[in-house]
C-alpha cells in the first residue's frame, strides 16, 4: 500500500506518519543524534522489528550516517533485526529472580507459548520471549517486562492469565497495584500510541510510614 505524505516518497518501509515523527524528534534534543534511539524505537513500534531498509530510513530522516544508525541498532539488545513476536516476554533471570524463581518462569513461559529458544517465535506469530539482565525492580522478584509493562511477583497463573489476555485481544490489565499484590507499572510511552482510556501508571512510590513524634516536654515554669 502506497505511503505517502508530504516529502515522504512512496514504497518506504515505514509508514508517512512515523518518518515524520522521526523527522520532529531532532528538535526536542540538544544533540540531533540522540534522536536515534527514539527513532529506531518508533520505527520497530511500527514494523516489530528493524529491517535494513527502515534502518536506512531513519538515517535519512535524521539525516545521520546510516553506519551509525545501524551501529546503534546492534548494539543494544533491545533493538531487534530479525521478526519478534508481537509481544515479548523479557524475564529477568538475575540474581534476585533467580532465587525466587525466574528459571521456572522461563520454563512456563517457553512451554506456554511452545518455543524451545529465545530466537524462535510462536507458531500463531504472537510470542517471543528473552532473558535479560537486573530490570530494577528485584523487591518484586519474579519479573518481567512483557511489551511495555512491568509484571512483578510472577506466577505460573499470572503467566497464563497474561497469556489467554493477548490471545483473546482483551485490553491489558489495568496497570495498578491491587489488593492481591499485584504490581505493573510501565516504561512512559507516548500518548499517541496507547488506546483510547487506556493510562500506563508511574513506578508505584513507597508508602513510608511516618514516626509519630513524641510530645513535646513543656517548659518548666520560670520563676
Ligand atoms: S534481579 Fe530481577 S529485577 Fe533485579
């Protein structure tokens, strides 16, 4: 299907509307090139994982070399050049998580989609899973981000129930922390691509109880 807007030539990878967005986040850094990453986050949103030609792409909308741009992509491991899954497991199997659980959880994760390496992707085209290193969040081992949310205290069910959601195309749950203990939270996301009514909530902060203060001696009376 032709893409096209204005000074966007027809047949690119990306759609018109992405490379003009790629196009205006130059202006929003002191240094045009960090723009880069945003753009290849942008341009893997739209085609779920980076192809040469999008690559090239970006470059020119940036009007970087496109060995840099490339150089970046490779670089870091959460930019993909070969097809995902639509969404992604990334299961933290760190230290924390490890202890409490998260080989298990990648095993359960690998059986429920039915792929046996981090470089397949299920038959129905829907899921992938990698493991990665410390997410920050160790007090909530097991985690993981899956898309662009936080799952903590990970379970088997949980797992499931996250499973049969993206199958059944249910809206994600809402991200809050719930009486069960359930936690999501969510990396910032732009407005443009969540739907409608849906809000990705903040790192939850900790509630700190505060120390009562003890009463005040009062003063001895002068005199
Ligand atoms: S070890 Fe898993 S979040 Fe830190």
């Amino acid at each position: 299907m032709p893409r096209e807007s204005a000074g966007t030539p027809l047949n690119t990878a990306l759609s018109a509307h992405v490379l003009d967005e790629i196009k205006e986040l130059p202006a929003k850094y002191p240094q045009p090139r960090s723009a880069v990453m945003p753009a290849l986050d942008l341009a893997q949103e739209e085609l779920g994982h980076l192809t040469p030609e999008a690559m090239t792409e970006v470059a020119e909308a940036l009007q970087l070399d496109p060995g840099y741009v490339e150089g970046v992509a490779t670089f870091y491991s959460l930019f993909h050049l070969e097809p995902v899954g639509r969404h992604r497991f990334y299961v933290c199997t760190n230290l924390s998580c490890m202890l409490r659980g998260a080989n298990e959880i990648v095993d359960h994760v690998k059986r429920s989609i039915g792929v046996e390496r981090a470089d397949q992707v299920s038959a129905d085209g829907l899921f992938s899973f990698e493991e990665v290193e410390c997410l920050g969040a160790c007090e909530f081992a097991p985690m993981m981000r899956l898309d662009h949310r936080f799952h903590y205290d990970l379970t088997a069910e949980r797992i499931d129930a996250l499973i049969a959601q993206r199958r059944s195309s249910l809206p994600p749950l809402t991200p809050a922390l719930s009486p069960e203990g359930e936690r999501e939270i969510a990396k910032p996301k732009r407005e443009t691509a969540k739907p409608k009514g849906e809000r990705e909530a903040a790192t939850p902060k900790k509630v700190t109880a505060e120390r009562p203060r003890a009463p005040r001696k009062k003063k001895a009376a002068d005199g």
